[in-house]
C-alpha cells in the first residue's frame, strides 16, 4: 500500500469535487470499473458504456468498500454516498492522468510485452520468471487498451519489483502512447503478423506500429525482438545504436527437441528447457522470458522453474477432456481470437501432435483483416491439404463459406448461432480430438459447453491440464 494526497489525485485528473473529503491523504490500493470486481479501499470509475451506466451502481461500490469515486455526471451521485467523489470531463483522459501521476511512485522494473500474437502468453510466461525473484505483477485478463494499460498500471503495488505490460494496438500511435505510459525497460516484440489490418494497412504497418515500444526505450536499454522479420528490420533501422536488441530465432536459434499433448521441450542457445504448452511459437514465447529472464540476472534453473510454474489465462490451447460412456472427448481450446498467422500456428502444432482417434479442426472466421479478408481465407483453405495427420475441417462462418469448396476433410457452415454449432457438436464422436480456433467475435467455446451437455456422461467435465 502506498498514499497519495486527495489534492495529487485531483491535479491528476483534472477533476472538481462533488462530496470533498475529510481527510489530505488517500490509502492507494488500486482501481476498479465493475462493482463486482472491488476490492476494499479501491477508487471506482464510473464509467459509462455501451450497456452499462457506473453511476447507477455508485451505491453499489460504497457497500463494496470502495474508498473513492470517479464520475463524469455530477447529478446522478446521491449528496448521501458516503465516500469522497471526483467529477471529470473525460473518464479515459482521467484514468491515463492518474496512471501517470502513480506510474512515477512505482519503483518496478517495466516489461512491456506487444506482438501479433503471443504477448498475452509471453506475459504470463515472464512475470512467472520474474515471480522467482521478488514480487511480480502483471497485465490481468488482456488489458492491454486505452483503458486496460492504465488499470494495469494504477493495480500496480507500489513496492512491486516487476511490472509485466502488456500493450496492444489496433490503429496507428497507439503503441507509442501506451509506451509513453508505462516507461518500459525492457521491451519485447513476440512477432509481427497480419491482425487488425483494417488500421495498420499491411505487415510493414503492423511493424511500424509494434517497433515503437522499443523506440519508447531510454538509451541503453533493452529490447527483445523476434528474428528474421524484415518488415520489423526495417522499422528499427538505427535502434541498435541506440539501444541493445536480441533477435529470438536468428541471433539465438530454438529448436524443438519434444512435442506431446502436454509440454514442449525444446534447445535455446545449445540449453534445454520445457514449456508446458504446445508448439514452436510457443517455445518462441519461452525462448522471450528466458531472454528476459537472464537480461535480469537469473540463472536458467531459476528461469525454468518459472517456466514449469506458469499459469495461462483461458482459451490459449486449453486441454479439456469430457468423458463420455466410452473414449473421452478431447477438446484443445485456442478460440480466444485468431489471424492468419495464429491459425496456421495452432493448425501446425495440432497436426504435429500424436493422438489416437480422429482430429478434427473447427476453425471461425477470421475478424478485421479488412480489404486482405477474402484473400487471407482462400489462402488459409487453399492450405488446408497441408495438414496430413488431421481428419477433417469444419469451416464456421460466412468468411470461410465463401472461401471452402466441400471436400471429403472440409466442410463449411455459414452460421454460428446455437443451431449452427449443435449440428457441429453432432460431428465429434467419443474418442476425437478437436481444435477450436477462431477471432473473439466467433465465441467458439460455446461449443464446448454444447458437447459436455450432450456427450458427456457426467453433468461436468474437468480441465485436465491448462495449455496456452
């Protein structure tokens, strides 16, 4: 815990009272934006959303024991709340002036973590190896937005010894200002693919986007950098003047020793280490949290107990086994969200695994690839004939439909709706093994819940071991 004057806060923000407080100093433990997520002693933001008005739960937060509010109405806190509150203009602007104002009493060293894919699991990845020497604390769920960087920053203890960001983009300057934010270290780029296209245009505007959480670095610090990218080459040119880069795959080569349906064992730099998780773009994950992990002072022992520890947020190549009369069901969950690149990364790992029973891969569409949508689709089906050792295909959405020709392995289906994804979940007999992969906006988890009402012989099925 750490303080902060009411008179700091408000200089921060910008911002006028509506009921003064009665104290000069804050408590600081961080901040909160639903009612259900407050932890004692926390400010409340109010804001106001597509669906959901926070003023209307400011009563809510007093009895969470919220020990401030932050509000853009005046008129809708009731003169009897019970605890100091703070009306701005800007809700956003508010909290990114606030994270500011905390981010300077932070004696943490900041990773900031960005790329295609993968930087929600490399951040994972490193705060575990961080977590072996001192207290760690990092980027919950994805908050890697406008919002999330700042509610990451402001949920910072302020005697943390690491700080893990996560920074995400999906128009240009948006990773400079996040950077700006936060004051990064180290920083780390996981790899450059072609996501959120509809902004960023192509690969090379992808790179200039994610290259500047290194330009954000001071002289002389560090940055870890995936190898071979030329777009990413390009962007950079002069950085290593300025600043110490490591090229993951290049400078420092991996090689995969080891795959089954648990771990991934594989040789950095002539050393071995495990991963629990599937894939070569994962050990390229690991390959970034050792680098960092050794850029910090520890030993490979330490780093890869860190590895070993690791726990992986939902959707990243979960492994959920639901048990049915006779073979189980397995289920490898990658549906968090998906680009081209990503979908041929979980195609190939899930092609290399051997497993008895068929394989089946049911792949959504993939969201905001722009003008590049059709082609990217056609390409990815086009490839298909690739993955030997998988069984069949089932091509969901109105993307996919336009670009699969029916096949003995592929088939396509133009909806996702509970109808759409029952006839799906009719297709998995007990012994299968099934990828899920596909963009946010396809929710293909939702099948999961489909099969273990329907298949299973037992109401609940249990995560036998998370993946990414």
């Amino acid at each position: 815990m750490s303080s902060m004057t009411y008179e700091e806060i408000q200089n921060a923000m910008k911002a006028r009272w509506v009921i003064k407080p009665k104290f000069e100093v804050f408590d600081f433990v961080g901040v909160a934006i639903d009612t259900r997520m407050i932890e004692p002693g926390q400010l409340f933001f109010a804001f106001v959303g597509e669906q959901v008005d926070g003023h209307e739960y400011l009563e809510h937060a007093v009895k969470a024991g919220a020990g401030m509010g932050v509000v853009t109405d005046a008129s809708k806190v009731p003169d009897d709340l019970g605890m100091p509150v703070l009306v701005v203009d800007d809700g956003l602007d508010a909290i990114t002036g606030l994270a500011s104002a905390w981010r300077q009493q932070l004696k943490a060293k900041v990773i900031a973590i960005t790329g295609s894919n993968g930087k929600t699991t490399t951040c994972r990845l490193v705060h575990s190896v961080c977590t072996q020497n001192g207290s760690s604390f990092v980027s919950q769920k994805s908050f890697n937005n406008a919002l999330g960087v700042p509610i990451t920053v402001l949920n910072t203890p302020s005697d943390a010894d690491y700080l893990i960001a996560e920074i995400g983009t999906s128009s240009p300057g948006e990773i400079a200002a996040r950077s700006a934010l936060v004051k990064p270290d180290i920083a780390v780029i996981t790899s450059i693919g072609r996501a959120h296209l509809e902004e960023l245009g192509d690969e090379q505007g992808v790179a200039w986007e994610k290259a500047e959480i290194v330009k954000s670095l001071p002289d002389g610090a560090l940055g870890v950098i995936v190898g071979g990218v030329g777009e990413l080459e390009y962007a950079l040119k002069g950085e290593d003047d300025r600043v110490k880069i490591t090229r993951i795959g290049t400078e420092i080569p991996i090689e995969i020793v080891k795959l089954d349906d648990r771990h991934t064992d594989f040789t950095f730099a002539g050393d071995t280490f495990r991963v629990p998780t599937l894939g070569g773009h994962n050990a390229s994950n690991a390959a970034m949290a050792i680098v960092v992990g050794r850029l910090l002072g520890l030993d490979d022992a330490i780093i890869q107990r860190g590895l070993t520890q690791v726990r992986f947020p939902e959707m990243r190549f979960d492994r959920i086994e639901i048990p049915t009369k006779t073979k189980p069901i397995v289920i490898y969950n990658d549906a968090y969200n998906a680009n081209p690149d990503s979908m041929r990364a979980a195609l190939e790992t899930f092609d290399g695994l051997n497993l008895g029973g068929e394989k089946i891969a049911i792949l959504g569409d993939m969201l905001e690839l722009g003008d590049r949508s059709a082609d990217e689709h056609l390409a990815l089906v086009d490839e298909l004939e690739e993955y030997g050792s998988i069984d069949r295909f089932v091509l969901v959405g109105p993307l996919f439909l336009d670009a699969a020709s029916p096949t003995d392995r592929v088939m396509g289906i133009g909806s996702d709706d509970a109808q759409a994804l029952t006839q799906i979940s009719r297709l998995v007999l007990p012994g299968s093994n099934v990828l899920l992969k596909g963009s946010r906006g396809m929710a293909l988890e939702r099948l999961v819940y489909i099969l273990i009402s329907s298949r299973a012989s037992r109401a609940t099925a249990g995560k036998v071991h998370p993946q990414i």
